[in-house]
C-alpha cells in the first residue's frame, strides 16, 4: 500500500483540490474545516496499490494529482481494468455506502497523490449535509452510465470506439471537474485502460484526430468535440 505522508498537505494545494469538487463547494464553513483537519494525504509510485480488493473499506479516495485505474485480477493473472480516474475525481462512496470488503484493487498508472477521507467523516457528511446527499446521488448515477457505456464499447465496438469511450470517461465533467479540455496522459496508459495495444492506441488516436474529436500532442490529448467523442461508434 501506498505510504502515508507525514508532512501536512500544502494548503494551496489542497484548497484548490477542495474548490474544484462539486461536494466541497457545498458544505458550510465549519464542514469543510472539520474535512480539512481530518484528511490524510498518501503518493503512490507508478504501479503502487492506492487501495486492494479484500481490504476493510474505511476511507472515501480521491486523487489531487495523478492517474490511477480501477481493476480486478484473477489468481490465474488475468486482469480486467473498469476505468481510469484522473486528477480531480473521487471513488470508493458504493463500498462505504454499503460496509462491504472492497472489490477490486486501484493502481497509480503514474505516481500519484490521494487523499482520504476517514468513514467516520463520509458518514458524518451523510447525517448533517442534504447537498453532500445530492451529491452522491449524481456521482453514484454518473459512474453507472460511465460503466455501462464502457462494457458495450467492449462488447460491440472496434478498438477506434473503445479508445474513444475510454478517452471521453476520462474528460467526464461531472466525475472529474475542473479537468479541462487538456489532459497528459501516454498511449500506454490509454492502452492500459482500453485494453489494447499501444500501437493500436496510436492509430485510434489518429483516427480520431482526423475525424475532428481530439488533438494528439505529445504525452496529451486535447479534446476538440467531447460530445463526438462519446457518439463515437454508436
């Protein structure tokens, strides 16, 4: 497991993280200092384990910087990744919601930096704030259509449209805001959540440039129609 990092979070840092989650912004000034003061902050190495299916489920994550991607593997070594979270999203909210043992594991993609929020504060959200609620509700809503517009994309769709699902999830305003037109992210990290090769990554990228939905720079992508991007293949 990742370490935790015994020097406090720069403040600026952590206010900006704050500012740019969709819950955060709606809490009163006293919840949010109790959720400042109560944070724990941990970095993961590229291939760290932010969190292993098994484990006791006891913190809410989220990432201020960084990618990370949500998996499960098999004793056999077969592996299958449901999505990438980047900076700027939370996860974890279902496994607190419903007190179960966590089932699947969240590896850093790249080195990344999590934040925490201990089960007693996520419930202490629940029991005193109606917009954390509301909150929940969307976030919960929105990954349900996220993850099932990723398992047709697998199931129906050629390489071109599963990079272009994969992409558009990680540009996902709702999920991840504050995030931009613009995110560094390798081919081999969209490989990684895709499911497919880095070289067939790079070719659904230029495909995908030429149609008018992405700009590939280098060790980033521009989004030029995320709307596009998600009817792609349909």
């Amino acid at each position: 497991m990742c370490p935790t990092i015994s020097r406090p979070i720069g403040p600026n840092a952590l206010d900006r993280f704050l500012g740019d989650s969709l819950w955060a912004r709606a809490l009163t000034a006293a919840q949010l200092d109790r959720v400042k003061t109560e944070i724990v902050q941990r970095e993961c190495p590229t291939g760290g384990f932010v969190c292993r299916r098994g484990e006791a489920v006891e913190h809410w994550i989220g990432v201020i910087d960084g990618l990370v991607k949500m998996m499960i593997s098999t004793p056999s070594g077969r592996a299958s990744t449901f999505t990438g979270i980047p900076a700027g999203g939370w996860f974890g909210e279902g496994s607190l919601l419903k007190t179960e043992a966590r089932r699947y594991d969240v590896v850093a993609l790249r080195e990344s930096r999590i934040v925490r929020v201990p089960r007693r504060t996520f419930e202490w959200l629940l029991n005193t704030s109606i917009p954390f609620n509301r909150f929940l509700l969307v976030q919960l809503n929105e990954r349900l259509g996220q993850f099932i517009g990723m398992l047709e994309a697998q199931r129906l769709h050629d390489p071109d449209a599963r990079v272009a699902r994969c992409v558009a999830g990680l540009f996902n305003p709702i999920l991840y805001p504050g995030i931009g037109k613009k995110l560094e992210v390798s081919q081999e990290e969209i490989g990684y959540l895709a499911g497919i090769s880095r070289q067939r990554v790079n070719q659904a990228l230029q495909t995908l440039q030429q149609a008018g939905l992405i700009k590939v720079e280098y060790g980033a992508i521009v989004i030029e129609d995320l709307a596009g991007l998600r009817r792609y293949g349909a």
